[in-house]
C-alpha cells in the first residue's frame, strides 16, 4: 500500500509538505522557504530568475540579440518564445510577472549582467522602442527595468569600465576593432540606460567583488535563512580561493599587451554559485574551458575555477555548452547532477561537450541533461544520441528546491503559450551532500 501511495504521489508530482506542480496544470506559486531558479527560453539569449527562500528576487542576464543579424532566421538560430508579438525583453518581463509571488510587489532586488555580448544583456538595433525617458532604447535590461525597477545593477564594470581595456576611449576601440560599431551602439545605450536610472530613478549600481558572499544577500528576512548564500566566483578573471574572501589575478598583467590580445568578454565573464544547506547551484556566464587555437593557457577559466566551484548540485552549461566549454577537469571536478543548458544556437552543444557532459569515464554519478531549446539543425548533426542524453530539450526550466535545501525537483514550462503550464515533472532529487554522509 505504502509503495502504491508513493507511485501516486511522484506521478502527481507531490510531496507530504504539498504539491510541488501537476502536469498540465500551472505551476504552484512560489512559498516562502522555497527556492526558485528559473531558465527562461526567450530563443534570444540567456535570462534566469530567481526567488531565493524569503522573496528576494535577482535577475541574471536579460538576452536580446539584435533581428538585424544575418544568421538570426535561419535554421542556426532559435524562433523568439512563444512568438514576436512581443520583443525578447517584453517576454522575460511577462515571465517574471507572471510567476512572482501575488502577495509582493513585482521588484528586481538584483541584476547582475555576467559580461557585455547582446546574448546576455542586450543589443542596440535601428527600430528598437525609445524608453519612456527618450534616453535610451529598450533591448535586454534596459527592456526589463522600463517595467520592473531594478533596485541593484551589478555587473562587471561599473563604473568606468576600464578593464581589460578602457571601453570608454570610442575612438581606439572602433579604430582596433575591438567592438564594432552596433556592438559599441550597445554599450552607449547601456551607460545611458544606468545614468538615467542612477541619478531619476534611484537605481543602485556596482561592480561584482569576486570572492564575497555578502555581496549578493537576502533583503527580507535574512535572519531565518541562515544557511542561503551567494558566492561570487569570479569576475574580470579575479578568482575565489576558495577560502573565505581570497581571490587571486588569473589573467597577466596586461599593461604591455595590445589590446586585441588582451581578455575579450567570455573569460572575464562573471559566475556566481548559490548555496542553500546542503543544495549547490552554480551559473558562469560564457567562461571557456579550452583555449582556443594559438591563444595562452589563462584564456582557460575553467580549471582554475573548478577547485573553488566544488562539487555542485546543478550547473549551467557555460558558453550555452559551446566547443570551447566543459573542459575534462571541470566536469570530473564539478560533478552536477543536473546540467542546465540555455540555448538559441545549432553551436548548443558542441558534439565533444556533450560527450565530456555524459562521460562515465570523467565521473561515475548519474546525471540528467536539461536544455531550453535545442534546435532541428544540431539534432540532425549529432544524431539520436543527442536527444537520447536530455531528459527535456524544450521550454523554460525551473529548479524548484525545497525549504532547507534538501530536495529539489526540475519543472519544465510550456515555452509556446502565455498560461506556461507544467509540461514536465522530474524528482525529488536529493542534495548531493546529504547522499555523500
């Protein structure tokens, strides 16, 4: 009788403490204690949400490449969710409305931008809407905060944006083609997007401290939530040791270098990992983990980085699980249950990542492979053993980890409707810490 209930209750997907989501039904609202980690498929770049256990709120990333590009409708490239009746900031707003708790007024305590490509925070392009202000145009964040006010800015520059080259001097960068010129159309409309908020909308800005933990805090009740925290990893290639606030420079000094040969923005991505109890979650941005041809061994984050990491619950595939990511030593040492993929490209994965991501050879544990959105093309590419690693390779996914940290469940959404039902349930997993005791 005993084992016949249990059936019951996972197929319903429904603890003792309450149902955690029902298959084709909506999601149950966020309750206090819980933590909420949302991947948001916008088929425009990266954008998770997260509600941490006493309702703080934090965006990470807010993705809108530009339409103009020339792949971006074609088979390389994703549709935008659910469709182009809104912009890709547009959608990640509704998203975020659409799941925040009733009771609380709609706020982003934090966004944090991991590094400057339009994937992550946004790209300028001929038509975009002019803000309500007329000081900038909306794409990315500065989409999302015209209707969610942002209290916190972080990201991996403020304020003068001086590394790892002075991104400021318009002239050299254009001149070095460092950045083209929509590329640098994108900064401008960013730096006047935090002008005007900073200074009429009371917006708070800064730069992420690699190595705190008491950067990024609980702002409602962090007195009951003793055990929740945010580690910043990295940022600008400055790395946690691994042992309280101590960081150390990966990159050379670059004082002597030229400016093309100097760290571009994937490396100097920021990463962050979120621990509550015994549950780990880390997220790096677009840090690689192989150098590519002909470039020096720092431009490999990755392996410096894993030892701090440490073994984690769930990752998110860095670069989107492009080539030059996953590096043998960071998967044998990170060892995640659950790989979180955010895709928009038929890159997502590259073939020898998915291989390094499923290897038993590299660590023994199971593991289960969820993507937001992996495209026709690369499916044909790789062949069935794609597919046959992923347990969902389409719509947004949401962790959704228990009070206390030591169970948590994957719930896919339905990323093709408004209503975003449940589609998928998988779990209880249990936090690796309390397996390893």
């Amino acid at each position: 009788m005993k084992a016949v209930l249990f059936i019951i209750c996972m197929l319903l997907a429904v603890n003792c403490f309450g149902q955690i989501a029902t298959i084709g039904e909506a999601l149950p609202t966020w309750q206090e204690g819980m933590l909420d980690l949302h991947h948001i498929n916008t088929g425009r770049g990266d954008a998770a949400f997260y509600i941490f256990p006493d309702g703080t709120s934090m965006l990470l990333d807010a993705g809108e490449m530009s339409p103009t590009g020339d792949r971006i409708f074609t088979p390389r490239n994703s549709t935008i969710h659910p469709n182009y009746s809104k912009t890709p900031s547009e959608w990640i707003v509704n998203y975020i409305q659409h799941v925040y708790p009733k009771e609380m007024e709609v706020k982003l305590d934090y966004a944090l931008i991991t590094h400057f490509h339009d994937d992550h925070y946004g790209a300028y392009y001929p038509g975009a809407k002019l803000s309500s202000s007329g000081k900038y145009y909306l794409t990315g964040i500065t989409g999302v905060a015209e209707q969610i006010p942002v209290k916190l800015l972080i990201d991996r520059g403020y304020p003068d944006y001086s590394y790892p080259v002075p991104l400021k001097n318009k002239k050299r960068i254009l001149a070095e083609n460092i950045y083209d010129e929509e590329e640098y159309q994108s900064f401008e409309n960013y730096w006047n997007f935090i002008d005007y908020q900073v200074s009429e909308n009371g917006m708070h800005a800064t730069s992420l401290k690699a190595g705190s933990n008491n950067q990024i805090v609980l702002v409602n009740n962090p007195s009951k939530y003793t055990q929740f925290s945010v580690r910043n990893i990295m940022s600008n290639g400055v790395i946690w040791r691994g042992i309280e606030d101590q960081t150390y420079n990966h990159f050379p000094d670059t004082t002597n270098m030229s400016w093309k040969s100097r760290p571009h923005e994937n490396p100097c991505s920021n990463a962050i990992r979120i621990d509550y109890g015994p549950f780990n979650y880390f997220t790096g941005g677009d840090i690689p983990g192989v150098a590519d041809l002909g470039k020096p061994i720092w431009a490999d984050l990755e392996t410096p980085a894993a030892p701090a990491i440490g073994e984690v619950d769930i990752a998110t595939l860095n670069h989107h699980g492009n080539r030059d990511s996953q590096n043998e030593f960071y998967v044998s040492t990170i060892k995640p249950r659950v790989w979180v993929q955010q895709t928009w490209s038929s890159d997502h994965p590259g073939h020898e990542v998915l291989r390094r991501i499923t290897s038993r050879y590299l660590y023994t544990e199971e593991r289960d492979l969820f993507a937001t959105n992996i495209l026709e093309a690369n499916k044909n590419v790789i062949g069935p053993s794609l597919e046959n690693s992923y347990k969902s390779t389409e719509g947004h996914i949401l962790i959704r980890v228990l009070p206390e940290g030591k169970e948590y469940y994957v719930i896919i959404l339905d990323d093709e409707t408004e209503d975003y039902k449940v589609t998928k349930v998988f779990g209880p997993y249990k936090s690796k810490e309390l397996l390893t005791k």
